[in-house]
C-alpha cells in the first residue's frame, strides 16, 4: 500500500513541477511547442532560425504582420499548477511604440471563456494587459509609465515573470525588478490601481510567444533559453 501511494505521488510530481527548458538546438518540435493564432492568422509566421541565438546556434524566430490578425505565436500548455515562473531571453528588431502589442499570451480561465493574460507594450513601455477588463499593469498615467521600463531593440534581453497563485505578479528585466509591474501582498504599488480593481488571480493554461498588434505596429522577435517551471531561477542559469 505505501509503495502504491508514493508511485502515485511521483505521478504527479511532473504536473505540478512542469519544468520545460527549451533552447532549440536540437530544433523546433512542433508537437511539444505548436503554433497558436487565435481567431485568425493573416501574415504571422514562426520559424526555427539559426541567424542568431543566445546560446548555441538556434532560436525561435516570430514574424508578425501589422493588425490584430497579423499575429502569430509559439509555446506549451505544460504549466505549473500553482506559482508559474517564466524566463525567456528575448531579441526584438524594433521598439515599443506608443501603440498597444503583446509578445507573451496566455490563455486564462481565470477570466471569461477564450481570454488570455497578456505581456506585451504601450506607451513605449513593458505591461500586463488583462484581456477580460483591459486592465493594464501599470496604470498608463505618467508615473504608472516612469514605473516600468523600455524593451530595448536589437539585442538580446533577459525577461522573467511570476504568477503566484495568490494573485502575485512579478517582473524582472535583465534581473532588475520592474516596479511598475508588481502586484503583490504586502507591497504597494500606487501605480495598479487598474489591475487591482478586481480581486485577480491568474490560472493560466499555456504561453505563447510571438506578436500580436492591436493597430499597424509590425516587429520581428527572437525568443531563445526558455525556462517554465514552479520556482524561479536566474538570467545565468543555464536552460
């Protein structure tokens, strides 16, 4: 009996755990990271590129056209159940702009049927977009902006985030904390007042990385080094 019960523990282990690294060098395994393009696909496209990398030889490179069908994205429904980190190590050919665009989509059932948790830009600045509400983390006030960060273009960049399963979001450029895109217990972000009109706590069922234009904005991004996992780790640690 108590060897049935820890085989069936170990079973579960992976569920909860869902460690994925992924770096490519071995190439794209579209079974394990599908293409996804919700509604329509008019333009986006994916590819395994050997042009330019983080490490090794091989990245995932995102094509998006302009407007919201223009959109195209690459990733894995293996997602922890509870704390969700994520780390990527990014490259975009042009900046945020002023206009609304994601890079990171995930499906959320926290929020109605078909709604995803968004990471993407506006105001020339990283945010959370809460597809539901249009709720964005930050606020778009001036010191909701002067509280996030620019992506730079043109170079690769390490970008982490967590999901807590106590509603908890946390942010790191490069390993820095970006303090405009907290929301937590216990720390005040005067710049969520949006995000923290409603008592949120994300579940989501996948990510997805790519491009998604809520107007004409057009960029192409590299994604390499990709780690999920239930705890986090660094820009250093290997994939």
């Amino acid at each position: 009996m108590l060897r049935k019960i820890a085989v069936l523990a170990l079973a579960a282990l992976p569920a909860t755990i869902a460690q994925v690294s992924e770096g490519f060098e071995s190439g794209w395994d579209k079974t394990a990271w599908p293409q996804y393009a919700v509604d329509c696909a008019q333009g986006g496209s994916v590819s395994l590129d050997s042009s330019t990398a983080h490490s090794g030889k091989n990245s995932i490179k995102v094509t998006g056209a302009g407007g919201y069908c223009g959109h195209m994205f690459v990733g894995t429904t293996k997602v922890p159940s509870g704390d969700v980190y994520v780390r990527t190590w990014l490259k975009a050919t042009t900046a945020l702009t002023s206009s609304h665009v994601s890079f990171i989509t995930m499906p959320d059932s926290a929020q109605a049927a078909g709604k995803h948790l968004r990471i993407g830009g506006q105001s020339n600045i990283l945010m959370y977009n809460r597809e539901s509400d249009d709720a964005t983390l930050p606020d778009l006030s001036p010191n909701g902006i002067a509280a996030s960060k620019a992506l730079p273009a043109g170079s690769w960049q390490c970008f982490e985030y967590h999901l807590g399963a106590d509603g908890t979001i946390e942010t790191w450029l490069n390993g820095a904390v970006i303090d405009g895109l907290t929301a937590k217990k216990g720390a005040t972000n005067p710049n969520a007042a949006q995000w923290t009109r409603s008592s949120y706590v994300p579940k989501i069922t996948g990510v997805y990385f790519g491009w998604e234009s809520y107007g004409g904005d057009t960029n192409t991004f590299w994604f390499d080094d990709i780690v999920i996992g239930s705890t986090r780790g660094n820009c250093s640690s290997p994939v």
